[in-house]
C-alpha cells in the first residue's frame, strides 16, 4: 500500500493533538503558579498570560473536533452522541466538585454563599478556579447544537464569533469598554452573573466551532505553511498581549483578538505531524488539569513540613517543577488503577484486544473519501467481521455515526437490545415468523425480490425496507430490467421504502473488464433510479458502495457508503487494488495466553496422531486457543507461528479444538502465564491477518469473522 498522499488520510493520526494535550496541560499549571515570576515579570506574563493561554482554546477544539464535527457540518442529525457525552462531562464536574469541596471549605470559598452566588458558581464560574472549563465546556457544546439544530454552520460561526468579540470587550479590552458608561454598565451587570466573560457564553463556542470545520476544510497547509502562519500569528498575539498589559486595559488576559487566528494554526500544524496518537496521553493530561490545584496545596504543605519553602514554593521555577512532577505521579497513578478496573482481567485464556483509535481513524480515512452528503454506514455483520459488534457499534455511535447494516435479523437484534440506535439494515433473508420483530426493534428490512416483497405487505402491518436492485451480482435484490416490478414495489400498502441500493461486484480490481462492469452497473443503478424518480416514486436514500466502491469509486453517489472491511483497518487481501491509497490501521489483536510448558526429549512425539516429533531436545508451550476460536486448523504443523516476547515461535502439531502447541526451545524465558500474540505486533515483529488468510489459502474476511464468541473482546 502506497504512503499516505492526500490530505484527508493524513489527517486520520492525532499524536499531535495528543502530544499537545500533555503540553497544555502543563501550560494550565503554568498560569496557575507563574514559574518565572522569581526571574522576570515580565518573562512569567510572556510565558503565562500569553502562551499559556492556547493551551484551554486548544482543549475546546478537540472536543469539537471529536464530539461536534458530523453534527455541525451536517453529517448527522442525530445528537445522541453528543448528549451522552456531556452526560459523561457532568459526571466528572461532580467529581471534581466533590474532591475540591474540602479544601474550598477549608480555603473560606463558601463562607458567604447564597443560592445565587450558589448558582453562578456551579453554572459558570465553577466551584474551584480552574473548574469553570466544565460549565464553559457545556455551556458552549448547548449553544452550538442549538443554533446549529435552526441554522446553517456559517450563522453558527458568525454568532460565535460576535460572542467573542462581546467577551473580548469585557476581558482584555476592558480599557476601552469601561470609559463608555452605558456599555460598562451592561458588563457589570453580566460581572454579577458570570466573574469574567470567558465563563459561559463568550468564550467556548468560537473554539469548539473551529475545532469542528477545521478538517472540512478544501486545503489543509503543510507543515511550513501552518508553522510559518503560527509564528506570525503568535508574534502579533505577544505584541497585543504586551501593548494590552501596558496601556492597562485588561481586566483579565484570557482572551486576545489573534488567539482565534494563532489557534487555527496551531490546531492545522498538530494536524499535520502525523504521529501515531497516545491514548494514555489524553487520559493523563484531563487528570493533570484536574489534580493540579490539589497538588499545589500538597506540594505548599509538603514544604512548611520539611522547611523548605524558600526552595519549593518562594523559587516560582522550582514550585512550577515540583508541582507538574507530583500531579503527573498522582495523575498518572489514576489512570493505572482505573485502566486494571476496567480489564478486571477478562483476559484470561484467550481474547481480543480492540484499538478504537485506530478505528477512528479509519472512520475519518474514509469519510474523507467520500462526498460531504454521503454518510457511512458500517457493517456489522459477523459480529463487526469478528471484532465484536456491540463495542464497535458504540464507538461508532460516540463518532456520531447512526445507521448500520448486518447480515440476519438475530445480529440487528442483539444490537437493539443493547441501546444502539439509528437505522439498523438487515442485508439478508428474514423468516415470515420473525416479521413481529422488524416492528419490535423498528428494524428496516431489505426486499430480496418482489415475490418477497408480496410476503412482507402480506403480513398487513407497516415495514420499513429498502429495495435490493440486482445490477449484476446475482444474488439478492429484484433485477433492475423488471421495472415493472420495482413500480409495483414502491406501491405496495404496507412497505414504507426508506431506501434502495445495489451490490458492485467487481469493484476491488484495475482490470478494465472489471471496471467496465462495474460503471455498467452503477449506470443501470441510477437509470432506474432516475426513472422512478420522473415518475413521481420517492426513494429517500440510496447506495451502491461498500469497501472497496468508496476506496476506488468515490465519485459514485449516493446517501450511504457501507464500508466493511477497511472499517476495520485492511483489505481482504494484501494485494487489492485500491485506488485512493488510503492508509488504514488494524483495529483487532488476537491473543492467548500459555497454559503450561514442558520439556520433551529428542525423539518424542506431541499432540493428535503424534503428528510433531522434536528433533532435539524441546519446549513446548501449550497455548489455550484452538480451531473452536477461530484459529485456523490449516496453521498446524510449522505453516503459522505466533509472537511470544517478541519472537517468533512455530505452531507444531496439529491445532486442536481448544489448543495449540508452539515450540519455545528458543525463547527460554517463556512461561506459563505468558502472552501469545497471534495477531498483532509484539516487539518489532508482527503478524497479520494478511499473513494468516495467506498461509491457509482465503481471505481477512474469513480469518477475522471466523474468531468465536468465547474469544471476548476487550
């Protein structure tokens, strides 16, 4: 597969964001305990009140990148993904409250509260100084969905940025705004709700916007280009700081006129490093901005006990330094103990790892390929091609996506029963029997052909489908020459027709034959499309691509895109053609774990029909996953191999149903309790799904959906 070349799949690594996250997080810290303070005032308000201040419109971004994006530019109408996670964000602020209540107590905070001091604490200022940011947060995303829900994503960007310009006049322009004296008064007025304009309505919606469109953008820059735009834009942004802090204007410094334009820089330039994305970095940082203050009042008190606060708290570098060492130690002890909460060790014979970053990325990836109007819709049959429908379906919900395609009713059930929501496509056959179902879950059935589509309106209640048009693959959908037919379709009582699409069956090749096919089919798609459309048959969605129509015929449109296997990071085989050089990322691991290790002589045989003899003397290590899980039995005697301490070790014998022997002579340090990777990288070594499906003569598809049900997924 070629490197990546255009801007949209560049675009799917976020090591940059996370790299930044751990330095805004220190930059918080920064404001909080100026660390030049000692040295230079001047120095500490450069390094304070004006670099340091990226570091909260910086967060604010990533959040509309990752939580606001489909729903701002239209993607989705569907905000269930954003409710839940602000859901999530009122949680933590009730934490937070909670944690820093004693010491707010403590500090005298309270002494003088009343309900509304009481209300504007908890609605915008917070209950701690550096809470505001969850208000703000929730505030800003309600705002946004709000004005987004009645107008169009320009209006959103105009109000925004007139709710900045209004803060900015009550924040750092202050000077001027208080020698007007009916203006003045109007801000000190608001001062009575809200202690400064960043709080609340002002100042969070411009960043979560530009966070959302910034990768709807036609051209991205390059890193030169968004590196030089940066320093000019930060250069202006010092001089308006110092000019500012000068004349005496500001009221408070949180808010520049350039900060917007030095944050769009800034954001494309972390963009376009393309790193590899640290999920731990993201959870360590939001603890960091949490824990912080608590750890300024440790470290404070540390110092009075040892008697050394001339060292560690009246030296502003070295109060700086200590306190960012201790939150990351304590932060950092938080993400460990909640990471081996979660794992709860399910790990326990053999299992999946699932990576939801990379799914992410390949999520974006191949949006990016497709044209603004045309939504994914994922397949998640065969359990998610192996990787666990449930846990990808909610990733994928969380990403805003809301419609799906399995393959039986039994697979769109399952998902309903466990709150996911949106349009589920059942692709395949359902039983007449099973029609009370279709209701049940408000499921939307596919029209296989028109004597099954008689059998649906027979059942007299109303259904939801989309009508299957056979272009040329054979297998399901009535043939696209039956007009006729489809008429009669479109007219039948009972049907509510929400969509119709075809299958491109020869999509995945350069072979001229094949794509000449294949625009035959799309052609014979929209032509009847077209011709029901003159004649009045509203169709409201339709589709034709999967994997490898939205990797090598973008161009072809439609309302979904059902991406399948490159949803899941690769093709179904190593040697597909793809047209649009994607760069995919593996979402599954396979792993087992060794059951024991035993010695055998020269000589000796091992396993079902002895089929492995040692030629020396020999360790094998018995692995507890076999053909019932999925491995394929064809793997046995030396063909596959797994990755134990990052070597290799080959599979001997025969693969059992519940067992597999690998030989460890040479990794002595091998032990029972170990882990064996089968799929996925261990050291500098990998293996593949490309590696499997190559060694046993199929394809990715098979090796991945074949994994069984007692493998969990974590």
């Amino acid at each position: 597969m070629k490197p990546i070349t255009t801007k949209q799949t560049k675009y799917a690594q976020y090591g940059g964001l996370d790299l930044f996250r751990l330095a805004a997080a220190y930059l918080v810290i920064a404001i909080h305990t100026s660390p030049l303070a000692s040295y230079s005032l001047q120095g500490d308000f450069f390094f304070t009140r004006i670099l340091a201040r990226t570091a909260v419109p910086f967060f604010f971004m990533v959040t509309g990148q990752f939580i606001l994006s489909d729903y701002l530019n239209g993607k989705t109408g569907d905000c269930s993904a954003i409710f839940r996670y602000l859901k999530k964000v009122l949680l933590l602020y009730a934490v937070s409250i909670i944690l820093y209540l004693p010491i707010g107590i403590y500090a005298g905070h309270y002494k003088e509260l009343t309900a509304p001091s009481l209300l504007k604490m908890l609605l915008f200022d917070g209950a701690f100084y550096h809470l505001w940011y969850f208000p703000a947060l929730l505030l800003g995303v309600l705002i946004l969905c709000l004005l987004r829900r009645f107008c169009s994503v320009g209006v959103c960007a105009a109000v925004s940025l007139v709710l900045y310009v209004l803060g900015l006049l009550g924040d750092s322009y202050w000077g001027i705004t208080s020698h007007i004296p009916g203006l003045s008064s109007v801000y000190e007025a608001g001062f009575g709700i809200f202690s400064h304009t960043r709080n609340g309505l002002f100042f969070a919606p411009l960043f979560l916007l530009m966070g959302a469109v910034i990768l709807n953008e036609k051209k991205g820059g390059s890193i030169k280009t968004n590196g030089a735009g940066l320093a000019l834009a930060f250069l202006l942004m010092t001089g308006e700081g110092f000019l500012l802090h000068f004349l005496d204007w500001q009221r408070h410094d949180s808010m520049y006129l350039t900060l917007p334009v030095c944050m769009f820089f800034l954001y494309r330039l972390l963009l376009c490093l393309n790193r590899k994305p640290v999920r731990f970095l993201r959870t360590v940082s939001a603890w960091i901005y949490i824990l912080h203050p608590a750890m300024i009042v440790a470290v404070r008190t540390l110092a009075r006990i040892l008697h050394q606060t001339g060292l560690l708290v009246d030296n502003s570098l070295m109060h700086f330094l200590a306190v960012c060492i201790v939150t990351t130690l304590v932060s950092y002890v938080f993400v460990v103990l909640s990471a081996r909460k979660k794992k709860t060790f399910k790990q326990d014979r053999a299992w999946v790892e699932l990576d939801m970053d990379a799914l992410c990325r390949n999520v974006l990836a191949l949006r990016s390929l497709l044209p603004k109007d045309c939504k994914l819709m994922p397949a998640l049959k065969a359990n998610a091609y192996g990787h666990g429908a449930l846990p990808v379906a909610k990733a994928l919900q969380q990403m805003g996506i809301d419609s799906f395609c399995v393959a039986c009713i039994s697979e769109a059930a399952a998902l309903r029963k466990n709150g996911i929501k949106g349009e589920i496509l059942i692709l395949g056959y359902t039983h007449p029997k099973q029609f009370p179902l279709l209701r049940l879950y408000r499921l939307t059935q596919t029209v296989v052909d028109y004597a099954y589509a008689e059998t649906l309106n027979q059942y007299g209640k109303k259904l939801h489908v989309h009508i299957g048009i056979d272009t040329g693959m054979h297998r399901l959908g009535e043939r696209h020459e039956n007009l006729e037919q489809i008429r009669k379709i479109f007219n039948m009582k009972y049907l509510k027709i929400d969509g119709a699409f075809t299958h491109l069956c020869a999509d995945d090749t350069e072979n001229p034959k094949d794509r000449d096919f294949t625009l035959k089919q799309a052609e014979a798609f929209y032509d009847v499309m077209e011709k029901l459309k003159r004649e009045g048959y509203v169709c409201p969605k339709i589709h034709l691509q999967a994997t490898y129509g939205i990797l090598n015929y973008p161009e072809l449109a439609g309302n979904y895109a059902r991406a399948g296997i490159a949803l899941y990071g690769i093709l179904s085989s190593d040697t597909d053609f793809d047209r649009s050089h994607t760069k995919l990322f593996p979402v599954l691991s396979l792993k087992a774990r060794i059951s024991s290790v035993r010695e055998l002589h020269a000589q000796e045989s091992a396993g079902y029909g002895l089929a492995f003899t040692a030629k020396r003397p020999t360790r094998l290590a018995s692995l507890a996953i076999g053909y019932a899980d999925g491995l394929p039995r064809g793997l046995s005697c030396g063909t596959g191999s797994v990755l134990i301490k990052g070597k290799r070790a080959p599979i001997v014998g025969r693969i059992c149903m519940d067992q597999t022997l690998v030989d460890v002579t040479d990794i002595p340090e091998a032990a029972a309790g170990d882990i064996a990777v089968l799929i996925g990288k261990s050291g500098e070594d990998e293996i593949t799904a490309y590696e499997l499906a190559a060694k046993t003569g199929t394809i990715t598809n098979e090796i991945l959906s074949r994994i069984g049900e007692r493998v969990v997924r974590v």
